[in-house]
C-alpha cells in the first residue's frame, strides 16, 4: 500500500512512550486525532483495538496500512449503543434485536445488510456492515465523545497474536499509532463473536467471547463457517491467524510434550508436567476456569513467544465447550496452515 498511500495529516507530537491513562484529556486528544484522520489505540472489554474514523475512507486506509492487512478482510464498526448501530443496517431481524438486547454491550458482533453510506473500505466492498457496541467505559466514553462509529480491528499486526494490554498494541505497532489509551488488562481476552443474520440461519463467523450456546439457546441452530485457505468467502475464516513466531503444535497428551529447557508449555487445568518437566510453563487456569483462560490466553502466547528461552511452544486443546470452543479455534490458527487439534 505504500506507493498509492493516502495521507492522514502527519503527527507532529508523537510521544516517546505513547501510551496514556484514560483521563478526560487524553480523551479530547484522541478525539481529536481520530477527527483528523488519525488512528488511536483503544482498550475494549475483549481486546485492545486500532481505532480510526468509521466514516472517513482515508482513516480506514490508514488502519490498514498500520495493520499491513489486506483490503479484502473488512473491519467492525463499533457503536455506543444498538440505536446507533442499527442506524447503518437495512434490514434489522428480529433475532437480532434479540441478541441486541440480551449482550450489547458486550462481546457480540452482528453482521447485517448494510445502508447505503457505508465505507466500502469498511466492509471490503460486502453487501454486509459487522457492528458492535463495546461494553469498556474507556470504548463507551471514547464512542460517546467522538460521536461517529469507530472502525476498529485487533490492534496488532495482520495474522499476529491480538493485544490485551496496552504495552501489547505498543509492542505491536510501535510509533506507527500516536495515541495508545490504556485501559488496563481485557476482562474478556478473546474477540467478539461474530454472527451473520439474515433471513436464512444464522453463521457463526468467527466464535469469540460470548459462547456460542448461549446464542443457539435464544435463536436457534447456528451454521458454522468453515476455514480457508486464500481469500475468504467470509472474511475472516483464513487458517493462519493469532500466529506466534515461534512454531506451535498441537499435541493429545502431556507424554507428546518434550522435556526440554526450549519447550514453552501452554497448559490448563491441574495438568501434572511430565516429570521431570524442565521448560518453561505459562497456565491459562490452573483452576480448571475457561473464563480465566480465555482471560489469559493472548498474553500467555505472547509471554512464551517472547521468552528468549523458549525454541518451540506446546499446547493441547481445551474443553470443547463454551469459550473453550473459541480458544480451540485460536490455537488451531495460530499453529498453522492445516494444524488441527490431534
Ligand atoms: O472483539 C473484537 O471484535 C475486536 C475489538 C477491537 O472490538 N475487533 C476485532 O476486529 O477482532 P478484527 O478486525 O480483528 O476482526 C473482525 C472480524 C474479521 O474476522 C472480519 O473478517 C469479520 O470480523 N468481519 C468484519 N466485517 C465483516 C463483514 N462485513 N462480513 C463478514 N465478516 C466480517
Ligand atoms: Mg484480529
């Protein structure tokens, strides 16, 4: 993208250390920026998100252009409440003022028939919008001074591990985002479920942060979008995704995991380490808690990622149920290209 790129007015003020407490100012000052065309760092419940003008094609080139993500994989737009988002949609089922009412705010993205109007940046030039109304009061009180949606994918890099901190989106991106609200550690650690609605069943897209259980016990059957390999029917189904730099496998049981000072162990639950276990451990809950793994998950993969002792890193599924589902699926993209849980 960098040959046509369209410039957003260049940041003369970039701090050494972007990254700033959520206080009134700090607030205007992202404000600010976003209405100028540029991106800012942005805590939501689930992950940390790279916001920019939602309605402004020039900021959402520049998020793609900062993520290094293709045009072809659309963007949530986020909203402070339902009236605001259902202002963008044509046709609005009634499953999904349900589903509205039941989790937003929160963890649940709806991907709607879109109104004229709409970016075709934001929705890669689909016939569909994905919106979503965060539940974090720093999102909240971002969304409510700015007045407009916000465009905001995960903010690391395209196919990376997602952010759920502050330092991760630094980590991430670096100088390239000038502002970098800090809301503290994510209270849900995974991304938002994502669910197409139309008059046909509804497609689970992506499974996130509110179980997908949850959802079929209110509306019914979901279908399940199937990975691929290239460009996605459904954007967001590419097989490599939430990647490490370090290779990952999958593996059935402890025995398949080596003794070794270089194997970095994604556990769970009171797993005994294969005795003697001499590498390095990172347990999502040793208490058996999916919500606390999913909590954890994104840091743990980043800790042993980042841990210069660590040459490989292990990992087996978890339940297949609730947020266990949505992990599996993360660690199933980010071993690979074809890596499926043994
Ligand atoms: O929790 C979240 O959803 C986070 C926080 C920051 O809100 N955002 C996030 O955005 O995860 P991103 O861009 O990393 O993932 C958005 C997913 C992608 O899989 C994308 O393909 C899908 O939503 N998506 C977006 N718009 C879509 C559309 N119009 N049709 C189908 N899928 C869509
Ligand atoms: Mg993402």
């Amino acid at each position: 993208m960098s040959t046509h790129r369209m410039k957003p007015e260049p940041t003369r003020d970039v701090q050494a250390n972007n990254v700033v407490s959520p206080s009134p100012e700090a607030i205007l000052r992202a404000v600010e920026l976003l209405r100028r065309g540029q991106v800012v760092g942005l805590p939501t419940e689930t992950v940390y998100g790279l916001a920019g003008d939602g309605l402004n094609p020039s900021a959402l080139a520049r998020i793609f252009e900062v993520k290094r993500r293709p045009l072809f994989d659309p963007l949530i737009l986020h909203f402070a409440d339902a009236a605001a988002a259902f202002d963008l949609a044509e046709q609005i089922p009634t499953a999904a003022r349900e589903l509205a009412q039941r989790f937003w705010p929160g963890p649940l993205t709806l991907v709607l028939r879109k109104k004229e109007g709409v970016p075709d940046l934001a929705t890669s030039g689909l016939p569909n919008v994905a919106l979503r109304v965060p539940a974090h009061p720093v999102a909240q009180a971002l969304l409510r001074a700015f007045g407009g949606p916000l465009a905001a994918p995960s903010a690391n890099r395209f196919g990376r591990i997602s952010p759920t901190d502050a330092q991760a989106v630094r980590t991430e991106l670096g100088e390239a985002v000038p502002l970098i609200l800090d809301g503290g550690p994510c209270a849900v650690g995974l991304e938002s479920t994502v669910l197409f609605l139309s008059e046909h069943q509804p497609v689970l897209l992506r499974a996130g942060g509110v179980p997908v259980e949850e959802i079929e016990a209110m509306v019914g059957p979901v279908q399940h979008a199937t990975p691929v390999d290239d460009r996605p029917q459904a954007p967001g189904q590419l097989k490599q995704h939430y990647a490490p730099r370090k290779p990952l496998r999958l593996v059935r049981g402890i025995a398949d995991i080596p003794s070794q000072p270089d194997t970095g162990w994604l556990a769970f639950g009171p797993q005994n380490a294969p005795v003697p276990f001499c590498g390095v451990v990172e347990n999502l809950s040793p208490a058996d808690d999916l919500r606390e793994a999913a909590v954890n998950f994104f840091r743990a993969l980043r800790a042993l990622d980042d841990d210069p002792r660590v040459g490989a890193l292990y990992a087996m599924a978890l339940p297949a149920r609730g947020l266990g589902l949505a992990i599996n699926e993360r660690l199933e993209r980010a071993a690979g290209a074809g890596a499926a849980i043994p």
